[in-house]
C-alpha cells in the first residue's frame, strides 16, 4: 500500500506538472544545433533579466540583515548552478549535444531560481506546492509523510545540499517556514535532475 501511495503521488506530479526537456525548446524549432543553441541563449539572457529584476526587487523589500542573507543564498544558488551545468556539459562530451544541455540547464535552473526569489514575500505564494499537498491529503496520504519524503530526496551534489540549507535557513528567518517543509517545497518545484 506504502508503494502505491508513492507511486500515485510520482504519478499525480507528471501528470499536473509536467517538465518535459521539450518545453524548453518551444520557440526554439529548428533543425540546425547552432540555432537551438542560439535560441536557447536569448531564452536564458532574458531569463537571467528577470532574475535579476525579482533579485533587486526582493532586495529592495528587505532589511539591511535580511539583504546580506539574500546575497549569501544568491551566491550559493550562482556556485550551484554553475557547477551543476558544467557536470551536465561534461556529461554529455564535447560535441554540440553538450552545448545545448548546458545552456538548457542555465535556462531551466534561472527559471526555478526567478520563481523562489518571487515567492520570497509569502512562501504560502507557491500555490503548486501546497495544493499538490492537499490534494494528497484528500486521498489519504498525510501531509507529514508527503514533505518527508519530498525532503529526503538524495541529491549527491553537495553545491545543491549547501544551496537548500542556506536557502531554508534564510526562509525559516524570513517568514517562520519549517526547514524540512522548505527543502520538500524545492525539491517537489525543481525542473532538473
């Protein structure tokens, strides 16, 4: 029955939320990689634009300490994403596949990072997390069990660890969020492996 339950709520995800590597690349159709990658490029400038506005926006919200902290996350989110997407370009070798799943890993990341930094102002924003937890709760599954397994998802890259903690910590400060039910709301919202 514990399987199932797991199995259902993977099963709910896809389905309500899907983050098919394809989406990524509409507007992008073509079939030559130099403009795939091209595309994907100004996809991921103008992403890192409206990063950078919710970013200055944020900050332009908060207190001189809350502002520091913000500044300390962003960093471990930039040492993350950075050594992440290298991994991925390294993954894939060196030929033009690579070029395209690193710059696809820059967009999607920046575009999870744009969306946390915008929640900053009331973490009960994130209406996809926590309806999703609701509405397990109505077929039984209990909201306590659903945010410790969504927390306990391994992720061996010690940058994405570090980044989380940091993150949580920052939010626990910022608006009182439990550190478990945080690290399970970025976890349950991240578009990457």
């Amino acid at each position: 029955m514990r399987m199932l339950g797991v199995i259902f709520i993977v099963a709910f995800c896809v389905i309500q939320f899907p983050a098919a590597a394809d989406e990524v690349l509409i507007g992008c159709e073509s079939s030559r990689n130099s403009d795939i990658l091209a595309c994907l490029e100004k996809k991921r400038v103008l992403a890192d634009k409206a990063l950078n506005y919710e970013y200055k926006s944020a900050m332009a919200r908060l207190n001189g300490e809350n502002q520091i902290d913000l500044r300390n996350v962003q960093r471990k989110w930039i040492h993350f994403r950075d050594k992440f997407c290298l991994s991925v370009r390294k993954e894939n070798g060196m030929g033009a596949e690579a070029g395209l799943e690193y710059s696809r890993c820059l967009y999607r990341i920046t575009l999870d990072r744009k969306l946390e930094v915008q929640q900053l102002a009331s973490v009960l924003s994130d209406e996809k997390f926590y309806s999703s937890i609701i509405a397990l709760g109505r077929i039984g599954i209990e909201r306590a069990q659903l945010i410790e397994k969504l927390a306990a998802l391994d992720n061996d890259v010690i940058e994405w660890r570090e980044y989380v903690a940091a993150h949580c910590d920052f939010m626990s400060a910022l608006s009182g969020e439990n550190a478990k039910a945080c690290n399970a709301r970025l976890n349950f919202n991240r578009s990457y492996q």
